[in-house]
C-alpha cells in the first residue's frame, strides 16, 4: 500500500528544492515563483509581491506551454518554475506534477510561504484579490 509520505518523498526525490534565499536568487534570475496557496490562506499568512498566484487546482493547466489555458508566461519548458506553497508539502507535488509534463526545471520551496517569510525576503499583506486568470474564459 501506498501512503502519502510515500509520494511526497518520490516527489522530493526528484526535486533539486530550495531554500528561501535560494528561491529568491532563481527568481531574480529571471526563474518565476508561482504561489498555488488558495485564496483564503493568502489573505491569512500574506504574499510574495511578483509571484504569479495560480491556485492549485489550475496549476498544470496555466503552465503548460502546449495548454490552450496556459498564462502568458509558461512560454516553454524550460521555464524555471519554483512552486510555493504554505509549509512546502503540496508544493512538492506541484513541482512533481510539472516534470510530469516535461517543465524539468520545476521545483519548490523548502518550508514554502512560512520559512520564505521568516528568512526576511519579502512579503506583503494578503489582498483577497483573485489571480488574474480567473476572470477570464478559461474553465479548466
């Protein structure tokens, strides 16, 4: 039988993950950080001011270069994604799920939104406001 911890240690194994800082030098590298926390955990913790928001559920479809629903920036895939979430469990999987579809420089954050914030790299209060994406056409 197959439990969670057995994914989610698959996943990292396949994962070259993060540390905040680290994170923080991809992106300023041109890497993009996609923030997939939903909405409601957002406002609560806070958000990475530049981070494309993609809530997780939409993820592989606004990603993937060859998705009629992809955003703008999943131009190819060797986009360097780093995937964050709250705590840095689901986005492993996220990031897993990116290689799945051959984005192979996808990976996530160690410790996700909460050690991002507490390594002092930048945050802002949550605004409650709805990624960009959900107000336009695309359903998937």
């Amino acid at each position: 039988m197959t439990t969670i911890a057995d994914v989610l240690a698959a996943a990292r194994a396949r994962l070259t993950r993060l540390e905040p800082a680290d994170a923080a030098r991809v992106v300023d590298e041109g890497g993009r950080l996609v923030d997939i926390r939903p909405g409601w955990q957002r406002v609560a913790e806070g958000e990475v001011p530049g981070a494309v928001v993609i809530e997780r559920n939409h993820l592989e479809w606004r990603l993937d270069p060859a998705s009629d629903a992809r955003i703008p920036e999943a131009t190819d895939h060797d986009v360097p994604w780093v995937v964050l979430c709250s705590e840095g469990y689901t986005s492993s999987l996220a990031a897993a799920a990116l290689q799945d579809l051959g984005i192979h420089r996808a990976t996530d954050v160690v410790g996700g939104f909460r050690a991002w914030e507490a390594a002092g790299l930048p945050t802002a209060p949550g605004t409650g406001e709805p990624p960009d994406y959900a107000r336009g056409a695309h359903r998937h």
